[in-house]
C-alpha cells in the first residue's frame, strides 16, 4: 500500500492499492509509519505523498474492515492506527508535501492534512462522509482540518458532506495551491528546499508552526533556538553565499 523510494534527497511515500481506489487497510497506517522513520533516518530534506495510481489519491479508510470493529475489543484499533501513521508524518523534521490529484475522501483527507502543504491537480475532489456512514472521525484530525479551513466550513464538509473540487478547496484553504502538474511542481518546490535551505532551519521552523497551531505565541526553547542561530556555523554560510551571490551549500 505504502512505498518508499529517496531519489536527489527527496523522500516519496507512493499510496498504491488500485484493486480498493487506494483504501487504506488497517495494517497499512502502521507501514506508513514505518515509511516516515526510513524517510527521516535517510537524510532526506523533503517528503512528497503521492498516489502511484491514475484518478485517485486515496479512498480512505477500507470501509471492508469497519464490520469487524464492532466487536468492543477492537473499537480502537483504527483511531490508534491512523493516530500512529498520521503522527509520525505530522512529526516528521523535514517539509512534506501532499500531491492531490484525483479522488480524496475520509481518512485520505487525514493523511493530506497531516503533511506540511497540499498541492492539489485541476481533477483533485475531496470528501469528508462520515456522518452518511454513522461514525465521526477522530477529534486530532478534525483539529487540523478547522485549523486550516475555519470552523465554518469544517461544518460544511463534515456535516453535509458534499464533495468539492479543487478550485473550492483552494478557495477555503484546504490546498494551498492548485497546479495543471502538481506532481511537478511538488518536486521543483521539494528540489529547491534540498538544495538551498538549511536543515536545522527547518527544523526548527516547523516546530514552531506547530507550537502555533496549538496556540502558543511564547516559547522558552525557540527564543533559544533563534537567539543561538546567530552564532551557527549555518548563518556564516548562508551570508558568505549572499555575499558571493552563490548557492549556500548547507550541513545536515
């Protein structure tokens, strides 16, 4: 379901199960998760998750399995798989990218949310139905996805459960871009952040978005982390590059 391929220091989480439109089974949140600690131990400065499969990016869930959830044994099994896959994407150190192009629905739209950006193609649809199936969907997930669109149109998606195009989700920010070739346009972004941005910079920027996220404006250890910056060895090749009008080349 989940593969990994590392090509240019460019990590590539590829979604393919043609037989299911890219249904994700249960075993398989705990493989992406695998796929994100083999892509974080790499060396890789950027993630793109993309489907290997025409017309869909992924169909959620695998609604086969949910029948065997009734028994109270299991009732959790696939809120704290999905919690292991999606957190360890949501975590990940590097800048990840969804590239939507197709189909996108239910925990699809989980998995798109827990990347950094979503790029979504001119044919890209999304859809959050749970509430025509009688379940919710985890509380994490849904966070995320009224931290992006507003509580608004959170209601929208979940409570009518329409499908929008991509225009529209570009419009209430689900995407932030919208591209006739996001696979391309994906890897040009991924291709310049691991070439020309320090990684340690990275890092520490997206830790301090998500700190944002959860509502915090002040933080001790990042005050640290930005006051320190001016003596690393990344700032002098960073103004040594400006200087000599070159590309900086950076550690990490």
């Amino acid at each position: 379901m989940f593969t990994l391929d590392i090509q240019r220091r460019i990590a590539t989480i590829g979604l393919s199960r043609p037989e299911t439109r890219n249904a994700v089974p249960l075993r398989s949140w705990a493989k992406l998760a695998e796929c994100v600690g083999e892509a974080a131990a790499s060396g890789a400065r950027a993630l793109l998750v993309r489907s290997l499969v025409p017309g869909i990016f992924c169909g959620g869930a695998d609604i086969a399995e949910f029948a065997g959830f009734a028994d109270p044994a299991r009732q959790a099994d696939l809120r704290l798989a999905m919690a292991e896959g999606l957190g360890a994407l949501r975590d990940i150190a590097i800048p990840s990218f969804a590239v939507i192009d197709g189909g996108c629905f239910g925990a699809g739209v989980a998995l798109a949310l827990a990347c950094d950006m979503r790029i979504a193609g001119k044919g890209a649809r999304f859809g959050v139905p749970p509430s025509r199936l009688g379940i919710t969907y985890p509380q994490a997930d849904i966070a995320r996805l009224t931290a992006l669109v507003g509580p608004g149109q959170a209601a929208r998606l979940f409570l009518i459960g329409d499908q929008i195009d991509a225009d529209e989700a570009l419009r209430i920010g689900l995407v932030e871009m919208m591209e006739t070739a996001p696979d391309e346009r994906a890897e040009a972004l991924a291709l310049r952040i691991s070439l020309s941005n320090a990684p340690t910079s990275l890092r520490l920027l997206k830790r301090s978005i998500a700190l944002a996220e959860a509502g915090v404006a002040r933080d001790a250890g990042m005050d640290a982390a930005f006051d320190a910056a001016f003596g690393s060895q990344d700032l002098a090749e960073g103004l040594a590059a400006f200087r000599e009008k070159r590309s900086p080349v950076f550690e990490g």
